[in-house]
C-alpha cells in the first residue's frame, strides 16, 4: 500500500499538486504580509503540505480547538477559502475526464473541506485510502 500511496503522489505531484500548492503558498505569503492573519497563513502553509503530498495522510479535527477556530474559520472561508476550493473543484474537473484521473479528481475534491475551513484540524498519516475515513 505504501508503494501504492507513493506512486500516486508523485503523479499527483507533476499533475495538480505543484499548482495547487503553489496557489496556497500565495494565501499564506498574503496572510504573512498583512501580519494580523499570520495563523492563517500557518493554516494555509500546513494545507499545502498537505496538497503536495496527499496521498496516505487524512484530516482530522483537533480536540482543542473552540471558538477561535469557528470564529477564524468563518473570516477564511470569507476572504480566501472559496477561492482556494473552487481552484479544487476547478482542477477536478478535467481529472475526471480521464480513466487515469479519476483518483486524482477525487483527492482534489476531498482536499475541498480543508480549503474551506483548515483551523481546528492537523493531518495526520492514514492506512486506509485516500477515499475512506
């Protein structure tokens, strides 16, 4: 299965996640910049780690997370979160043209909900699929 996630990575890599990653680097320099964002531009550093590198690794909501997060939330989903998700479902579109990427339209459309809200959430490893929770 490793060997599996690995070579689905790296074809994600030279296909979509460069691009898509990039896309978050650009969130995150902004956040940066206007310096009152800067845990939002650590959120959107985090998701592009995550969009580099997708396959084997999850999701999961962070049991510390309150009220900040919600609040943090709801001014990414606002400001850069909706731009970040339509590039998903943008990109996905032609994924699923093909046979062979159909894998990759789905990753791209699981990244969506952490594109739109990533506070309050880490990745972690995962030994199911990219599809499964």
């Amino acid at each position: 299965m490793k060997l599996f996630n690995l070579l689905l990575n790296i074809l994600w890599l030279v296909f979509c996640g460069i691009w898509m990653a990039i896309g978050y680097l650009i969130a995150a320099l902004v956040c940066f910049i206007l310096i009152v964002t800067i845990p939002f531009g650590i959120a959107s550093l985090r998701i592009a780690g995550f969009v580099l590198w997708p396959f084997g690794r999850t999701t999961v909501e962070r049991p510390d997370a309150g009220a900040p997060s919600c609040i943090g939330n709801v001014l990414w989903l606002v400001f850069a979160g909706w731009w970040l998700a339509l590039a998903h479902l943008i990109t996905s579109i032609p994924l699923f043209v093909s046979i062979i990427g159909i894998p990759f339209g789905w990753a791209n459309l699981k990244l969506i909900p952490i594109s739109l809200m990533p506070l309050g959430r880490e990745v972690v490893a995962t030994d199911q699929r990219f599809g499964g929770r």
